[in-house]
C-alpha cells in the first residue's frame, strides 16, 4: 500500500520515468529547425535557410518519430514538423534549396 501513495515523478520530457536523450535531443534539434524555418519564410531573400532548415527539420522529425516512446515526445515532434514543412514549403515558393 505504500507504493500506492508515493507521488509521481513529473518530468517534462519522459512519461514513464526513464531518460530517452536521444528522443529528446531529436525533439529539441526538430522544434529549434522548425522554428527558424518557420520564421525564416517570411522574409522572401532568405529561402536558402527557411528551405534547408524546413527539409533537415522534416527529415529529423520523421526520424523521431520512428523512434519516439513517450506521447509528449511525440507532440513537439508533430510541432516542429508543422513548422518545418510550412517553412520548406514557403521557402520553396520563393526561391527552393539553391537559389534559382
């Protein structure tokens, strides 16, 4: 009965009490690409960042996924893909991967 009243242990990364650094660090590098993706696109002469950054966020997130174990890594990976594919996207309206 006394494991019954012990209290949970809230971590904002892992669910189940065990570390997962490489989940996490997937989850940091696809949220952090997404974001500069994200925002790069709206500036029309930085395309180059906004679709490189959008295409290694989207690659990265699809990786964590794969491999992700915990619903909350899973929801800032479902994130960072958003922002990373809305900026690929814009940042290949306005210009794509090289330039042209």
């Amino acid at each position: 009965m006394a494991q019954a009243m012990r209290s949970p242990q809230i971590s904002l990364l892992s669910t189940d009490g065990k570390p997962h650094p490489l989940q996490d660090t997937l989850m940091a590098v696809t949220l952090t690409l997404g974001a500069v993706a994200f925002v790069t696109a709206f500036f029309h002469n930085l395309h180059l960042i906004s679709s490189w950054a959008g295409l290694i966020g989207i690659l990265t997130g699809a990786y964590g996924q794969f491999v992700s174990v915990t619903t909350r890594e899973r929801f800032a990976l479902i994130i960072g893909l958003g922002a990373s594919a809305i900026g690929f996207y814009i940042g290949m309206f306005h210009g794509g991967l090289f330039g042209g």
